[in-house]
C-alpha cells in the first residue's frame, strides 16, 4: 500500500499556484484548503497530508524529516542553505532577486542595504568586492532607501509595481527564482516510489502542460 507522504506548503502567494499544478497533475486537492485556519490537512484521496507553514520555514520542516517533501522558492533554499534534496524545478512563482535603490544613488563611504535576505546579500556584496553594513528587515523593505536607513536594498522583483511605486529603480538583477519541490533525504529514500510518481506527473504537466487524470 502507498504511504501517505507528508507536504510541506507555503501559505500565501505561492498556495494557489502550488496547489492549482497539483490538481493539473491529477491530485485531487480540494479549492478550499487555504482558507481554513487549520494548519494539518489530511488528504487521503490524494495519498497526502498538507502541512501549511511559513514560506521561509519549509527546508526546516523537510530537512528534519517532519515533511517528507516541500515546495520552496529558490530564495529561500539559498538563504536558509539546509539540508535537503532539490528534486523539481516547478517553474511557478517566477521572480528575481535584484539590489534596488532611489535613482540618484551614488556609492558613499558608508554603505548600508536592507533585506530579508541577509546570507544572500553579504555573499553577492562580499562577490562584488564591495562592503557593505547589511541590515535584516522582515517586510516592507522599500520603505529603507524612502527613509533613510539604507542606501540600497537586496529584495525580490516580480512585476515591478512596489518598485515603481516607490519611486526605485532595479541596479542589477542577481539571480532567477521559482519554486522547487524538495524532499528529506531519508524519506527521498524510504518513500521513493511515491514521491518518484508525483514527480513523474509533475513533470508531465510542467513540460507539456497537459492535465492528467
Ligand atoms: C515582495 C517583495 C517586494 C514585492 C515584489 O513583498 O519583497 O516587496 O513582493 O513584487 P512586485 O515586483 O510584483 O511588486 P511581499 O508582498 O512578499 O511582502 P513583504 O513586504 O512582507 O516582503
């Protein structure tokens, strides 16, 4: 008999889009499942139990073995850095990592950015041969360079509408993004004929667009 494997999913932006190529690939996921407050979901029609987490929080899940598998943007697999396999590229939630800053901005002797991602930001500034003081924020990094507390920041472009709404523009693009499915190791091992057959059916759907039954 199949064993249930256990999905870590981000809440947000990223659900709907997750959720909506599982069902394309024949998964029966119910439309509903975000709007509940429930964080556990069993879903034995589909051989599955949802676990909604925070975005930033699913390698954690996965790489401790609580989630067998998750689905996690790259931003976040290269800022956390954890220990898990990197199995699928989803090709949804397409965005890129950029540094952003006003128009008129000029290097300084002092140089701050602020980000969400700071492992991210150090790395490409320390690249670059430029030093930097990086600042952690956790949302609403535009705000920054508007008033004041850094000179550039490090943060994600996905139409471009926060960026020109706030009068910034994007200096340079430092990586593409979108989401991947991850697995556990053990489990990647212990569960491979049924996270190999999700994959099958992802993939299908990812690179002919079909919908399976
Ligand atoms: C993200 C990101 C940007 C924005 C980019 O923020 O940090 O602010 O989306 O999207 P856009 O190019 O389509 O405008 P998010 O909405 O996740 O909220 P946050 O401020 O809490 O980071």
């Amino acid at each position: 008999m199949a064993e249930t494997l256990k999905v870590a999913m981000p809440k947000g932006r990223i659900y709907k889009k997750a959720s909506a190529l599982f069902r394309q690939a024949g998964l029966p996921i119910p439309l509903d499942v975000d709007e509940t407050r429930k964080l556990v979901i069993p879903l034995p029609e589909a051989g599955m139990e949802f676990i909604l987490a925070k975005p930033v929080d699913v390698p954690t899940y996965v790489e401790y073995g609580v989630a067998d598998i998750g689905i996690v943007g790259k931003d976040v697999l290269i800022e956390e850095d954890k220990d898990v396999y990197e199995l699928l590229d989803l090709g949804i939630a397409r965005c890129r990592m950029s540094v952003i800053g006003l128009p008129d901005w000029t290097p300084g002797i002092r140089q701050r950015v602020a980000t969400k991602y700071p492992n991210t930001a150090s790395r490409y500034f320390r690249e670059q041969g430029q030093q930097v003081e990086v600042v952690k924020l956790n949302g609403s990094i535009e705000l920054a360079p508007l008033i004041g507390l850094a000179d550039r920041i490090v943060d994600m472009v996905e139409t471009g509408q926060t960026l020109r709404e706030n009068g910034l523009v994007e200096m340079n693009s430092i990586f593409e993004i979108t989401s991947r499915l991850v697995a556990n190791r053990v489990s990647y091992r212990m569960k491979n004929s049924e996270i190999q057959a999700l994959c099958d059916r992802l993939q299908k759907v990812i690179y002919t667009g079909e919908v399976l039954k």
